[in-house]
C-alpha cells in the first residue's frame, strides 16, 4: 500500500492477523507525526477464537502530515505485510 502517492487523509486496512498484532501495528503507526490509528471491531456477531476480533484498522493523517510521515506509514506496513501477509485496502475517504 503505498499511502504517498496520493491525497487521501484516511484510509482502512485489513489484515488476518489475531487482535495483539492489530494493537502493536496501531502503536506503532501512532509513533509517527501527522498520524492518528484506532480498529473497527469485527462484524461476525458470533466469536471465534481463530480469527481476528477486528474488523479493519483505520489510519489518519492531519492535514500538517508530510511526505516524510506517509513514507514512514508505508514502511511500518510493507514490515507487517512481509511479515503477517497481504494487506487489503478496506475503504478510503477523501479529504
């Protein structure tokens, strides 16, 4: 996902991955300056301990937020892509 090629402000994000790895990718994407990250809860209204309790994870950049922090967001995703599995582009709005 390559958030600096373009102007969108937010953007959600799925990957399959358990609800602690979802936290430490938003902890660690808040780091960044200019960003703001939360989850989605999960829509399946029954509980099934294999499968991620999110829904997707949103990120946000503030209008102040540069080129230098969009390249910082892509670097933390291509980590967690590499490392977990593709990433799917959920919803985008522009701003």
């Amino acid at each position: 996902m390559q958030t600096r090629q373009d102007n969108k402000l937010k953007y959600e994000i799925r990957f399959s991955v358990p609800l602690a790895v979802y936290k430490e990718i938003a902890a660690h994407l808040c780091q960044v300056e200019g960003v703001e990250t939360g989850l989605y809860p999960a829509r399946s209204p029954e509980f099934d301990y294999n499968q991620s309790q999110v829904g997707a994870l949103w990120i946000q950049y503030s209008q102040s937020a540069g080129l230098e922090s969009r390249e910082q967001v892509d670097q933390i995703l291509a980590y967690y892509q590499n490392r977990y599995g593709k990433l799917e582009e959920v919803h985008t709005e522009v701003g």
